[in-house]
C-alpha cells in the first residue's frame, strides 16, 4: 500500500491524498478493507475523523485505488497511517506526512493624535505577515473618511470611489509592507479611518482615529455711526 499527499498545503486548502493498494502476490486477495484514522486536527471534507473504503477482491497483480479529501482545523505537521487488510491475516500500513501552514497578517496604522481643520492628517499603514507561509496577491484597501479631503498617496497607491488600494503582491514570513496617504481635515469631530489587508487565505483590518479642533481667531472691528458729523458734534463708535 502507498499514499501520497502534498508536503505542504495553506490551513484554507483541502489536503488530497491517494491510498493505492496493490496485489504483489500469485493468488487473489480477498475482502480487501481500508481503514485511515485521521490524527487530531484533521478531518475528512464532509465530515467524519477516518476513512474506510471497502475493495472486495484484488487479482494477483492488480491494484485498486481511493482518494480522500481531508480538512485541517490548526497548523502543525500531521502524520497519519493507513492498514489495509484482507482474508487470511493479510495485512499492511502506509503513512504519510503533510506541514501545513498559514499567512497570518496584521495592519498597524498610525496618525496623529489631533489636528487642526484644514490641516494635514498622514495616515502610515504597516502591513506584517506573522504567520509561517507567505501571503500571496496581497492587497491594502484604504477607505477615506468622510470628514476630509485627500491630498496625497505613497507607493503607487490608487485612489477609486472613496478609497485608496495598493497592491502589495507577496509578503514572506516576518516581512512588511509600509505606505503612507495624506488627508486634509474639512470639520471638526473624530475623523477615523480603516485600512483591511487581504491575501490568499489571510485578512486583517486596522484603524487610526484623529481629533480635528477648531482653529481660535479674533476679528476686531469699529465702526462709526454719523458720519460725517460738523465739527463740535459728538460721534460714536461701536466697537466688535
């Protein structure tokens, strides 16, 4: 008996593997059963922890051949044995192992804490991958808030209907992408703003907040009401 199975699958992948069985003797084999138990977080795609298959009689020479389409629930390496059986003790085991492993990725942003209105606000965004696999096609959308006006964009990014998407393509284990956009606050109040990063069986989202004040100012006016007046006459002035 033979399996083979991938060496390394992503967690969101299901994991194929052919067991193939195989009559290398003179004479039949009969009642041939096949039975794998799955080791602790895998499971067969459709439910259940082993599978079984039934292959009757295998003629002296001949193989016979089962697929199974297992699902992994964590990361980790897993090795699981399947025993073929038949009548009169026949008997025999074939393992197999497969990694599997996962993109994990994370978005940091940072901004200032208060700004004035009509003032900047520069949003810096860091995408990481924590995880053991690299994130494949990965993309940074950036959706504008509503409270302010863009102004401008790092690393390529393309600003489209409200929101600015860089594509940042693969991220190995541990590495990091950073870009940057420039805002202008319109009013005052809480402008926030959220960033989400996709990539092949991996998503994360991140926000920043930032305070928009009111600028103070003073207008100084005066203002005569009679004017002209004759000389001798008293004027007055109203001061705002």
């Amino acid at each position: 008996m033979t399996k083979t199975v991938p060496a390394e699958v992503l967690l969101c992948d299901p994991i194929p593997y052919m067991i193939t069985v195989k009559n290398t003797g003179d004479a039949p084999a009969k009642n041939v059963v096949i039975v794998d138990e799955f080791p602790d977080g895998l499971t067969k795609v459709g439910g259940g922890s082993k599978a079984e298959f039934i292959l009757g009689t295998i003629q002296p020479g001949a193989s016979k051949a089962r697929r199974v389409t297992m699902k992994a629930s964590k990361t980790g390496e897993y090795t699981n044995t399947a025993t073929a059986t038949g009548a009169g003790g026949l008997k025999t085991t074939a393992s197999s192992k497969t990694i599997v492993r996962v993109p994990l990725l994370a978005v940091t942003k940072k901004a200032p804490k208060t700004r004035y209105v009509g003032r900047p606000v520069k949003y810096t965004i860091t995408v990481t991958n924590n995880g053991d696999a690299t994130a494949k096609n990965t993309v940074l959308v950036e959706t504008l808030p509503i409270k302010a006006a863009f102004v401008s964009v790092s690393d390529g990014g393309k600003k489209s209907a409200g929101k600015v998407t860089w594509r940042l393509g693969s991220l190995a284990p541990k590495a990091t992408a950073t870009v940057s956009v420039t805002l202008k606050a319109t009013s005052m109040g809480d402008l926030r703003s959220y960033a989400t990063a996709t990539a092949y069986c991996s998503k994360a989202s991140g926000e920043a907040s930032t305070l928009v004040k009111g600028i103070p100012a003073i207008l100084l006016e005066c203002v005569d009401i009679s004017d002209p007046i004759e000389v001798g006459d008293k004027e007055t002035y109203i001061i705002t």
